[in-house]
C-alpha cells in the first residue's frame, strides 16, 4: 500500500492487555469512496457490514459493533483535508488521534476530529453485553445511553410545553 491519504471505517481496540492500543478495520483509496454532494469521499461500506467481515477472524464474536470506539475517516476534496468522525472518547484522546493519523497516512494539519454525541458512542463502565436469544447474538445495553435519550425527551416534552 502507498504512504497516500486514505478513508476507511475502524475501531480502537486494547492490545494485549499492555496498555496500548490497536486499530481494526477496513481502508480504502480516496478514489474508491461514494462520493457525497460532490464535496466528500465516504467509504463505501458502513461499520455494522464491515465489523460482520472482520470480528469472526479477529475473535471478536461475541461483541457487537458499537461495543469499542469507532470512527469514520472521510476526505473532504475541496478542501483537500479529512475529517474523523467517531466516538466522543477519540475527542479526548491524542493518542488514538495519533494513531488514526499514522495508520491511514493523515495530515496532521489537514485533518479534524468529530463526534455527534449520539451515532458515535461505545460501552462504557454503564454497560453490559446481554445475550439475546431471540436474535442469536450479545447485545449491548448502554444504560447511561439510554438515560440521556430520556433526558433529550424529557427536555423536549418540557419545551413543547413552554411553548
């Protein structure tokens, strides 16, 4: 692979117990991406279809997708910079940026980090792996997740209200 700029959908996950921290996923060449409002090259899959490909081979089975911060690294080609979105946790962390910057041959000028506080998110010390058995497989509950979705509610019901 070339030392060039790439998209790519990704997880931070432990490594070894050692304190560190690894990157799974799936890259790709800018030019491969779909294309958004001409202005954006998104990869062309998304995490709950790539984290299918992937957490068989790497052990991860049992875990569900949003279970380990994840992101989305996208080229704006106006601009000609990148854009990281992802969980809230990347935000504060320079290492994970570092490391997200490093595997996917960033710029460090040319690129921003990103969250929406409620797409992005991962398990907290609030969560719990649940089996389903309806579905066959573990779900995650984020309760703290939960809880500030009733908030959001509560605060809109009290609006509407107001209003």
């Amino acid at each position: 692979m070339e030392n060039k700029p790439r998209i790519a959908i990704g997880w931070i996950l432990p490594d070894d117990g050692d304190g560190k921290f690894r990157i799974v996923g799936r890259d790709w060449n800018i030019c491969r991406g779909v294309s958004i409002s001409g202005q954006y090259s998104n990869p062309p899959l998304d995490h709950s279809r790539v984290w299918r490909e992937i957490r068989v081979g790497l052990g991860l089975d049992i875990y569900p997708y949003e279970y380990f911060p994840r992101f989305r690294v996208v080229a704006d080609m106006v601009d000609q910079a990148f854009e990281v979105w992802g969980d809230e946790k990347i935000l504060h962390n320079e290492e994970w940026q570092k490391l997200i910057i490093n595997k996917y041959f960033l710029p460090e000028e040319g690129t921003k980090f990103f969250t929406d506080g409620l797409h992005y998110f991962s398990a907290n010390p609030d969560s719990q792996l649940v089996w389903d058995a309806e579905a066959g497989e573990m779900k995650l509950i984020i309760e703290s997740y939960d809880t500030m979705l009733k908030e959001l509610k509560n605060g809109q019901s009290a609006a509407e209200e107001e209003a």
